[in-house]
C-alpha cells in the first residue's frame, strides 16, 4: 500500500527482494512495479542469479537507488529516476570475476499485473513492433506450442536465443524476431500505453501471469576490471494513435 498521498508528484515504496512499487500523479490508483535487476547473466552463467540477497532501495522523492557487491563476481549500483512520466532504470556493473563477460544482459522487469487498467493476462494488449506493424504477444505466438505463460522474442540481426544462459534457462515459448528493444501495454481503455525499452537489447520478455514486460539491455563484452552502464527506458504516456 502507498506509505503516503501525493497528487503532484510520485510515490515509490519498497515492496519486495530488488523490487519498489509506484504511483504516478497522472495515474494515482494505478500501481507499477519494477524489479533491477532480477538476474544478471551472460552467455556463459548467471552473474546475480535469480532469488539473490539484495538490500532494500534508498528512496528520495524522484530516485530509488541500490548497491550490491559480490566479491569475485560483481558490483553494481542501480537506480530508477522519475522525470515525470519518463523514467530511466540503468544499472551500473563493474565485472569483479577473472572471467570476460559474454553478452551480458540484465533482466529488468516493468509489472503492471498490479494495475486494474493495464493488467493483461490474455497478452492481448501487449505488443512488439514487427515487420508489419505492432502485434499483440498473443498474436505473434498464435500457433505455437506454448505450454507456460511466459514468451521469449529475439531482436532481429541480435543475439541467437540459445547462445544466452538466462534465456536456455528460461522455459518459454519463443516469439518470431520484434524489430526494435521496445515491447508496450495499451490500458484497458486503450487511453494509455506503458512500455519499456533500450537501445541495444538481447531479447524481449512477457510473463502474462504478471502482465510484466521486459527489454533486456546488453553489452557484447566486459573485461575483468571494467565497468559499463546499461539503461532501460520506461514511459506511461496518454495514447495519441488513432
């Protein structure tokens, strides 16, 4: 529940492991969730598997920010802006193994399984640019055998599914290529669109059962030592297509 009422500007509570809640003014009874990162991995392994310890975000009046370091392994510092109805959620990593990273990519999640207006468990209303225009989730894996709630799409001329860890880990049904790092949920009025995205993204993920979206930021390669910043955008705007 929100911790106080705010009209003017945003809310943000701690909710769970990595993970705050949120209420813009523009929509006060409409909570979103993001989770950063839920897993951090590359080619090879996890780096922060899923179900690590994290300490819980600092929270000011428009920044959530968090810090975690894994000797060995990692350090990194997280932290999600809100400029109104754009938000930035970007990670910093410092690789800390004696390893190169490989296509690492981080498994930021946007869920608005909590929002009356936009929750869509029938993914229906959730949407990758293709070829031929933007199609709904359940569109683009009509046919297919899909067994679990959750959908993996490739970025066309990205990285092969299978040469990721997180994604052969991932039991999910596998969407023919989206053309951009963007996937987007219309509201139920379709007055609003939420969507997330990032400039260079490995693949693009839906789990219907929390109507979450996700557009996994990537670099090719990390050296022991070196560090890199990896940034999803996050936007709730009122929907201006016809």
């Amino acid at each position: 529940m929100k911790t106080a009422q705010a009209r003017d500007r945003v809310v943000i509570n701690n909710v769970a492991r990595q993970t705050i809640s949120f209420w813009l003014p523009q929509l006060p009874m409409q909570e979103f969730r993001i989770a950063i990162p839920e897993l951090v991995s590359d080619a090879h392994a996890a780096i922060l598997p899923w179900g690590f310890s994290s300490p819980q975000f600092e929270i000011s009046d428009h920044v959530a920010g968090l810090s975690i370091k894994v000797p060995g392994a990692i350090q990194m510092q997280a932290e999600v802006s809100f400029r109104m109805e754009q938000i930035e959620a970007k990670i910093r990593a410092t690789n800390l193994s004696s390893r190169k990273w490989e296509v690492a990519n981080i498994f930021t999640c946007f869920n608005c399984g909590h929002s009356s207006l936009f929750r869509d468990p029938e993914a229906v209303r959730t949407y990758v640019a293709t070829e031929n225009g933007w199609k709904s989730v359940a569109d683009v894996t009509t046919g297919l055998e899909c067994s679990t709630p959750y959908t993996l799409v490739p970025i066309t001329g990205g990285p092969e599914l299978n040469d990721l860890w997180a994604c052969r880990e991932l039991k999910a049904c596998r969407a023919p290529g989206a053309c951009s790092g963007e996937m987007r949920i219309a509201s139920v009025d379709g007055q609003w669109i939420a969507r997330i995205s990032t400039l260079h993204s490995a693949y693009l993920f839906n789990n219907r059962d929390l109507s979450c979206l996700h557009a996994a930021p990537c670099i090719e390669q990390l050296d022991p030592g070196a560090s890199s910043e990896l940034m999803n955008e996050i936007v709730i705007v009122r929907n201006t297509t016809d």
